[in-house]
C-alpha cells in the first residue's frame, strides 16, 4: 500500500498537532501519524501547561475550548530537609482572569482536543501507527514506513514530532546515535485522587484556580527536582530526576519518590489521597547544547524531538516551545509547497522564524542553566542552609542570640562553605 | 500512600503485546558491570538474578519512559523499539 500527502507529521502531541493544524488550515493534505490508540495515549508530563501563545491566532479564546483542570494563580517554591522547608511564594490576581498564564492539564484529554481540531481542519489523523523507518530517497527523506503493515506513506516534507527519543530524526541522520545520561531526566509522577473542597482547603483556591509548588530537596542528594501540582479533583506529584545522578547514587526513581511523600510537610498536603495513576518519561534537560540539526532535505524537527526544553530550577517550559515549533515548522512546510522546493536551504527557514522567536532565544538564553544545575550543593546543602538559619532565626530556647551576620557565616560555613557560595551565585547569575 | 510497582497493574492501564518491543543480547548484560537499568527504570522492568547471571526484561509493565536505552553504556539491545501501534501503555488522566 502506497498513499501520497503534502505533508507528513510523525507523532500527535502539541507540537505535531500544532504543525498538522497549521498546514492543514493552509490547505495542504496532511498525515499525522499517532502510534497511540488515541492522540495523549503514551503521553504524560509534569502538569503545567504554559499559555500557548504559537495558537492564540487559532483559538483566540483557548480557555473556552481546550479542556483543562485549573489555571494557577499561585506559585511557590519550596526548599525541604527532612523535618522543614522555606517557602517563597507568589500569589497574584491578575494571573485569575483570562488569557490566563498557565494551567493544569491531562494530556490524553488535551492532546486528544489538539489533534482534533487539527482534523477538523482537514488534516488526516492514524492512529495505531508506529513509524518504522523513514524513506530516503537520492538524500532526501521522501516519506516514512509503517511498522504494522509495512505500508509506504509518501510526502515531499515530513515533520519529526516524535519525542524526545525521536528515531525519526535518528533515521533520517540528524540527531547523536547515543544520548548522555547527563542531559536526560527521566520523570515519575503519581496522580493522586483527593476531593476539589480539600484541595481548594488545603493550598488557599477557590473557584477552578490551582496552584503549583517546585520543591527542591530530599532527593537523598540526587541532582532533580519535585513538583505538585492541582488539578480539578487531583494532585500530580511527581520528580525529575537526572539520570547519571541516579546512576552515581545508585538510586531508584520510585524509592525517592515514597520518600519525599514521607516527609512531613509535604505529608500534610497528600494526606487522604488514593495513587489513581503512575506514569514515567523521559525530559531532554540539557538544552540548547543538545539540540539536533533541525532541518535536512525533506525534513523539520520540532518539539521535545529537538529537546525543545527549558529546565530553569524555577520554570519547566516544553510544550510551549513545542507548539510554536509545530507552527514555524507548518509554515515552513506552506512555504516550501509555494516554491516547490523541499531542499535543506529551502527549509531552512524553519530555523530562521525560530532564531527571531522565543523558542530559539529563550533557550540561548538559558543555555548555561543546565551546566548550573549540575551542582549536587543545590540538591541538599542549600535546603540544609535556608531552614538551618530559619530555624536560627525563629528558635526561642533560652540561648542569647549572635548577630545575624555570625549566624549567617557560621551556617554557610557548616553547610556549603563560603566559597561555594560565592561560585554558585555567580553562576546562578550567569545562567538566570 | 506508596507506590508500590508490584501493584502497577491496578493503577496503569496497558495493552499487553505478545511480543516484546525490547529485547536484551545476554551475554552483554553478563559481561556488563554497570546495570544501570536495574534501578534507573522506573517501572522496575529489569531484574538481575546474580545465581543465573541473567539479566531479565519483562515487557508487560513497561512505561516506555525510554531511560534504559539512555542509561545502557553498552548498548545491549538487539531490538528497541516503541510497541506496535495500540498496543503497550495506555494513560487514562495524567
């Protein structure tokens, strides 16, 4: 079996949907592929969906029509040792009202939404379809290979949407054979079942506003971070954790996870809640330095698939930069049909839009904060340091007080060392 | 709460497939002395039996999260691959 489109696009998550969406309003015949049951089927991320800007033109009232749990209104960070944590938080009224900054979703819902609208647009949705191979033809991908049946789909531009592995991207000779254990996250999470009063109760919301907490710390030294977040009627709680750190620790992602869940704050916000689900997925954290060739004769890359991801310590952006890249991938595809011409140069101004946009330029920007965050200080001896001069500062015990600088220098000393300090600072502000 | 992966089954939903999307060259994992896969996988899908000197692999509870073909130093898969279309893990909510 043969069938012939103006576009491929391997994978329906947000960035693939967005380019099928894209190219299909243009009126180019698109596949896209899901190897999935449904679109959102394999898919699972932290919980926080950032405004989607690259679709505001498509759905200039998103919150009405893409499905979601809550919008945040309150963000907070979190430093924990094992009996305390110093939090910083940010509550703010303006991030209530539409268009709201971000949300909680599900991705087998949100995806499922995404690439139905790309359908309705005209594109041509399989299902159940595992690419096997992509098709070169005199140095130019040409099309892919369908692993169930063998089938041939044909098309003068694919669009690799596939994920952080992305094998099409492999196949096709754009990306490393090998990925470093260094830049690669793997992600667990637990959806925890808990009712929408005791949520609203317990982290301050009313109405479907939600709330997102980062914590760092008791990770048992592991270099990686927690999250929890509301949804409707459930919490996500999950870690990132970097892979050659668990290696170097000889961890597991599960053991540090039942951990954390013991620990007495976080205990507190958890307590009374059912596991309902368990999930796990890989999180390109290295950055603009991992990045593969984005473009090649007849193809783009786009998404996690170019390890479009920005891992700060404070924000976790991904499907953001996804969907613009989907976009700018689609254009460039419309493009390319204009002038009939698939070459590398032609596509090329793919990675032109994505240079003057924010997918290109925020991660330029961030891209020491990957070499920043591969510090094991952060990961145990800075929550050590913040609750250790809290606890100073608050503690009542009959003792006379030193001054607030002694008792400054003397905890930086027990902790991370003086000089420590000041190489980290530095850096953490050469990376932010 | 705990999550325990013996229970994974009752909490994860998947399509099990006869055949395994991922298979092992044994002798690798023999001569290997890394085993990262052991502990890194999340879905505790490797188990070494230090008696057998076998690395085993059991397909039906696999995530696939994708951080053995990451943390494998030595490439020890004759095939890795995604499962066949519909079938493998299949998330209802997350």
């Amino acid at each position: 079996m043969k069938r012939t489109y103006d576009a491929i696009v391997v994978g329906a998550g947000p960035a693939g949907s967005s380019a099928a969406l894209t190219m299909a309003r243009a009126g180019l015949s698109v596949a896209l592929l899901e190897r999935g049951a449904f679109p959102g089927e394999k898919n699972m991320f932290g919980g926080v969906l950032h405004r989607l800007t690259a679709l505001e033109d498509v759905f200039p009232d998103f919150w009405n029509q893409a499905p979601w749990e809550r919008h945040i209104v309150k963000k907070n960070i979190s430093f924990i040792t094992e009996g305390s944590s110093f939090n910083v938080s940010f509550d703010s009224e303006e991030a209530d009202s539409p268009p709201y900054n971000g949300y909680t979703v599900f991705r087998p819902k949100f995806d499922n939404w995404l690439a139905e609208e790309a359908v309705k647009a005209g594109a041509t949705l399989l299902t159940r379809s595992t690419v096997d191979d992509v098709i070169i033809e005199n140095g130019k991908v040409t099309g892919v290979t369908m692993l169930r049946d063998g089938a041939e789909l044909h098309a003068p531009v694919v669009i690799a949407a596939d994920g952080v592995l992305s094998f099409v991207a492999k196949k096709a000779g754009l990306r490393t054979a090998t990925f470093d254990p260094g830049k690669q996250g793997v992600c667990i999470k637990a959806l925890i079942d808990m009712p929408k009063e005791v949520i609203d109760d317990r982290f301050g919301l009313v109405r479907d506003q939600g709330a997102s907490k980062e914590i760092v710390g008791c990770t048992s030294g592991v270099r990686g971070g927690t999250f929890l977040y509301t949804n409707y009627d459930s919490l996500s709680l999950g870690m990132v954790l970097e892979l050659a750190s668990l290696n170097e620790k000889d961890k597991t992602p599960y053991d540090l996870l039942n951990a954390l869940m013991q620990q007495p704050q976080i205990a507190k916000l958890l307590k009374g809640g059912k596991l309902l689900e368990y999930s796990a997925h890989l999180v390109p954290k290295g950055g603009y330095d991992m990045m593969p060739e984005l473009v090649g004769d007849g193809i783009m890359v786009t998404g996690d698939a170019a390890a479009m991801c920005i891992i700060t310590g404070i924000n976790l952006e991904g499907i953001n930069l996804a969907a613009e890249s989907g976009v700018l991938a689609g254009k460039a595809a419309i493009d390319a049909h204009h002038q009939r011409d698939f070459s590398k140069s032609s596509l090329a101004s793919y990675r032109k839009m994505l240079e003057e946009s924010f997918v290109l330029k925020d991660l330029k920007l961030y891209k020491r904060s990957p070499q920043m965050l591969h510090n094991d200080r952060i990961f145990s001896q800075y929550p050590e340091l913040l609750c250790g001069v809290m606890d100073e500062i608050y503690r009542i015990d009959g003792s006379p007080k030193e001054t607030m600088t002694k008792m400054l220098l003397g905890k930086i000393k027990e902790t991370v060392g003086l000089k420590n300090l000041m190489a980290d600072v530095y850096s953490g502000w050469r990376a932010l | 709460m705990n999550i325990n992966l013996d229970e994974i089954f009752d909490y994860t939903s998947f399509n099990i497939d006869r055949d395994p999307h991922i298979v092992l060259d044994e002798n690798i994992c023999k001569e290997c002395d890394q085993r990262f896969c052991v502990n890194a996988c999340p879905a505790c899908c490797y188990t070494w039996s230090e008696e057998e000197q076998k690395m085993t692999f059991v397909h039906d509870g696999c995530l696939e999260c994708g951080t053995c073909y990451v943390v494998c130093g030595n490439n020890a898969f004759t095939l890795w691959r995604y499962p066949r279309g519909g079938f493998g893990v299949s998330y209802r909510m997350t």
